[in-house]
C-alpha cells in the first residue's frame, strides 16, 4: 500500500459496537473529535431505517458529552448536494458513517460534493469513523458482498469501488463471528492490495498517520501477503480453490499497533515483533 499522507484519524470498526456500557470505541471516537466540544455528523446512507439508526447514536454521543451532534440523511444523490449538509460537513470535527449496506454509501454518495467535502476535511485532520458497512467502505476498493465460512475462492467475493480513506488495503468486519477469513483472502488475491484488515465486532483500529492501534474486546486479523511466494490465481476456474504461499498472518488484540510503512506488528511494550518465524512454527 502507498503511504499516507492525509492528517485525519480513521476509526474503523468491526460492527456490532458497544452503545449501552462503557462505550469504549465510540467514547474513543468523541474524544478524538473533540471531546465535548465536538460537532459529529452521522452519515446513514448505508441503512434502510436512517431516523432511527441515527437517532440512536445521536443518543450515545450526547451521553458521552458531544456538545453537537445532527443526522445527514441521503437517501438519493440529490440529496447529497445539499447545501446544509455541506454546510454540516465543513463544521464537522468528526464524521461517522453507520452501518448497514456498504453499497448503498458508495452508489449515493461517492463522487458527490459530500464526498469531496469529507475529504477535504479528512485532510484538514478530521476524524472519520465507520462500522461496519461504514468500515467496508474505507478502502478505494471494496468488498461489496461475499460468502462466509467458506474457503477462498474467486467467486467468494464481489469487489467494487470504495471512498479511498484507507487506500491500498482490503477490510473485512464482523469477522472472526462470521468466519470470514476465507472471503478476506479472496479479496486480497483479487484486488492490487498485499495487507488485509478483518476486525472482530466491538473493536476497531485506530489509523493515525501511518500506524494502527487495536482498541476494543476482540482482535484484528492481517494478511500480509507482500512476501506471498507463490498464489495460483492465473491457472483456476472460478469455482477453484484459491491457493497462497508465503503469507503473513498476524493476529492483534486490544493495545497492540501495527506500522503500515513497515508492515510490522508493535508490540504492548513499543518494540517490533519478530515475525521471521513462520506461523505455527513449535519450539521446544
């Protein structure tokens, strides 16, 4: 993946977010942005119920001290010029994308004034977050839909265009609850990207710059497939199996980071893993 050069923060979640108890993903999220003098906007493109999905995290962040918080609900393209929801973009601090259905956010919205003006503020250091069909979206390339507990095949996973937050990666959520490795792989063999991101429901990662931090009560899964030796994409049907040699696998759960330029784990302690011994490997 090419390094990033944006001055925002992403908060890319997995699903399923904690909103009655600690809120610790979200109150990360409302801190970042401002504390309690933030002003979040709720993008509920992805969702069929936008009153109440926004509703409902209006309530969460105003709990947690967000001093200004409103609803921008799109449900055409039209709508997505809008002047007052323009007007909403440019005073954001921090912008949060629900979930629901990932395709949904990009037919409505990407390419739109609104999308232009997130990135403007993105590169003015804003904090975008995002869960689920809102973590989807974060690549320039997408999984759009795909098969769970299944192992990796090209007809696994259906790519498509994402809105380029995170460029050159592929995120998967929700997913050690539904066994998606299989998909994750897929997508990452299909598309130019050698590091994929599966992040468990209730927790996320962190991007600051070029570093991830792991928050929340599960893990996140990385493929590193950049020193991948040998894949058989070009000899398959479709319904083949997919095989990968020579991949990474790393597994982190709350606290660890992970450098995008190094594509290195950061352990609890600062230092960097060493990952020159293979997966699996026993020593006695």
């Amino acid at each position: 993946m090419s390094e990033s050069n944006t001055k925002g923060q992403l908060i890319i979640i997995g699903g399923a977010e904690d909103k009655e108890g600690d809120c610790l993903i979200l109150r990360d999220f409302v801190r970042r942005a401002g504390g309690t003098k933030a002003y979040i906007v709720i993008i509920t493109a992805a969702t069929e119920l936008p009153r109440e999905v926004g509703e409902n995290y209006i309530r969460v962040f105003e709990r947690l001290g967000a001093e200004n918080v409103r609803i921008i609900d799109t449900e055409t393209r039209e709508d997505a010029s809008s002047s007052t929801a323009l007007e909403a973009i440019n005073k954001a601090t921090g912008v949060f994308f629900t979930g629901g259905n990932q395709a949904r956010i990009t037919s409505i919205l990407k390419d739109t004034a609104i999308d232009a003006g997130i990135h403007k503020r993105f590169s003015e250091g804003i904090v975008i977050g995002g869960t689920s069909a809102g973590a989807a979206v974060m690549p320039d390339v997408m999984i759009v839909e795909g098969d769970s507990e299944t192992h990796p095949r090209i007809e696994t996973v259906e790519m498509g265009p994402g809105l380029g937050f995170l460029p050159g990666v592929v995120i998967d959520q929700h997913f050690s609850q539904r066994g998606r490795l299989g998909r994750l792989i897929s997508a990452l063999i299909l598309q130019p990207a050698v590091l994929g991101f599966g992040i468990d429901e209730n927790t996320a990662m962190v991007v600051t710059d070029n570093q991830i931090e792991v928050i929340g009560q599960g893990a996140v899964t990385i493929v590193d497939e950049s020193d991948a030796t040998y894949n058989n994409m070009g000899e398959i049907l479709k319904d083949e199996a997919l095989a990968i040699c020579g991949a990474k696998l790393h597994i982190l759960p709350h606290g660890f980071k992970f450098d995008l330029k190094t594509r290195q784990p950061i352990l609890n302690n600062g230092s960097t893993a060493n990952v020159s011994v293979p997966v699996g490997s026993i020593s006695t």
